[in-house]
C-alpha cells in the first residue's frame, strides 16, 4: 500500500485518536464495532485490501480530517526468524516484518490466534505492530505498548539497485601473493571502491581474529564480527548497516550462501599478518563492505554509508 509523505504524517495524527468505533443502534443503544478488518499479510502489502476502517480528527483550522486507521486482523503466521522485539515472516519471496514487547518470548504463545495489527510506515520498511491477540474468537490481551527503539533493515528497490555491475570471482585471492589482493583495490587512492557481484558459499560469525581477551573472559556481542571464508584468504565485513545484522544471522541460521554486491575496501599488506592462520577463518587478507545482499527476493542494504 503506497502511502504520500502527507497521509504517512497523518496517519500519525490520526493514531493519536480513539481507534474504537461505534454505532447507534435501535433506541440509542451503543455497539462496538471491531476496528481491526480481517485481511492476509499478502494482501494488505500488495495494496489488494482496501482499508475501509477510519477515524476523524479535528485540525487547527476546525475542519474535521477523515484517516484511515490501516487496522487489521491477521492469522498468526509462522515467523521465520525473530530477534527481540522483531519477527520476519517469508510468503513465497516476500518478506514481512511484524513487532512486539519482547516477541522472541510472545511467540510461542501466538499459534492459532488472531493478531489485530497496525501497519506501520516508520520507521521504513512498512511493517506490522502487534496490537491485540485473540483466541477463538475471545480477546486475550489488548492496548498493547508498541516496542520502541527497534531497528529495522533498510530494504532497496529492484530499481535502486544496478544489476548490471560485473561479476567477480574472489576465490583467486590468495594470500601469500600480494599482487592478487592489491588488484581488488582502486587504482589512484582517493578514488570510490570497486564494486562488483558475486556469491559466498560460507559465511561465519565469530570472536574477532585481532581480538585480545585476558584468559578465562568470554566475548561479547560486540567482540563477534562476520567473515567470508575462502579457500586462499578470508576477509572481514566492516561496516554493517542497521538490521544487517540479524537478517545476515538469518542468512547463517538456514547455511544460505550469500548473493551480494562487496567492495574491498583494504588488504593486509604485512605479510607476517597475512601469514598467521587463525581458527575457522584462516588466514585474513582484508575488509570489504556488503553493499546489499539477497535473501528471498529481497535487497538488503548491507553497508551503513554514514560512517
């Protein structure tokens, strides 16, 4: 459902308002009518659902402002990979995405009930906040607290992405030839790093090979870094934008290879550096950006730019 940067900001406004609707019946009596319209996951992202529950609010000028209150009730779906407040639901190739309070807890609870949702258009990508939960046709738990602070992956168009940028084999660096890893490099320093499009059959998530840690102390979550592993030379990802995290977690949790756009961006030109051979990764010949990488039929941007 494509929204105007006017109707996205009133959307806001109008979430402030009472989302329970009601109606005048027979002499005077009040009944609620259910705000939350039933509707797939599918179907309300295509824009084939029409969202036909609304509410009204009055503006500065007096003048009372009709919005459409993207309400919906949704089977329970089966997530394919959660991360705190943050669940990721495959249909086919599409992806969805769909919060709550402490989700990787909640779910377990959700099967066979109902959601009433809100989509949500930010933080971008559009997504889902789980509202109510509803067990054969009982209400379980309603109002409920949208999380806040969650991060989201940034998911680029097919448009916004240059599928003709050539492809590279990256199985020939090696490194014990210098010249092998320095032609991967910009000619002229200054200049944008070379991009190019290839596959990683293996990609690992593991302490820091530089890292140092006094004897007995476990590492952090900050202490882990990503590599891709090679046969000649592995090299570490730098860089990750927000929510590229997890949906490379993703990627590792199904052992998928990994379709990406890279662009090395240094090399290790210590030999006696490249020479020491660590534990899973080998031998760690450089860094590179994942500018985005597949998963379904999904861009992920891979590499966050504002650093």
């Amino acid at each position: 459902m494509k929204v105007s940067r006017h109707w996205a900001s009133m959307f806001v406004l109008g979430s402030l308002a009472i989302l329970v609707l009601t109606g005048v019946v027979g002499c005077g009596e009040e009944v609620v009518v259910d705000p939350y319209q039933y509707a797939s996951l599918n179907g309300i992202m295509s824009g084939d659902v029409k969202d036909t529950t609304h509410t009204k609010i009055e503006l500065e000028s007096g003048e009372l402002q009709e919005f459409g209150l993207f309400a919906f009730e949704v089977d329970a779906p089966e997530f394919e990979y959660i991360v705190g407040d943050i669940g990721i639901v495959r249909s086919g190739n599409q992806l969805h995405f769909m919060v709550a309070k402490d989700l990787q807890n909640l779910a377990p609870r959700l099967a066979g009930t109902m959601l009433g949702v809100k989509q949500t258009f930010s933080p971008q990508p559009t997504h889902f906040v789980i509202e109510r939960i509803k067990r054969d046709g009982v209400i379980e738990v309603e109002d409920m607290a949208a999380p806040t602070g969650y991060v989201l992956p940034r998911l680029l168009r097919a448009g916004a992405v240059d599928i003709t940028e050539p492809g590279k084999d990256m199985t020939d660096a090696n490194w014990k030839k210098r010249e092998t890893l320095s032609a991967l490099m910009p000619e002229n320093e200054g200049d944008a790093p070379l991009r190019f499009q290839t596959g990683y059959d293996r990609i690992v998530k593991v302490p820091r090979h530089d890292l140092e840690l006094e004897e007995g102390v476990e590492p952090t979550a900050e202490d882990m870094a990503y590599y891709v592993v090679l046969p000649l030379g592995s090299w570490e990802i730098v860089d990750l934008a927000p929510g590229a995290d997890y949906m490379m977690d993703l990627l590792l949790s199904e052992d998928l290879p990994m379709v990406a756009s890279v662009s090395p961006i240094s090399w290790v030109e210590d030999y006696q550096a490249r020479k020491i051979e660590h534990e899973v990764i080998g031998h760690v010949v450089g860094t590179i950006h994942i500018n985005w990488f597949k998963y379904a039929n999904t861009f992920v941007q891979g590499f966050r730019d504002e650093f």
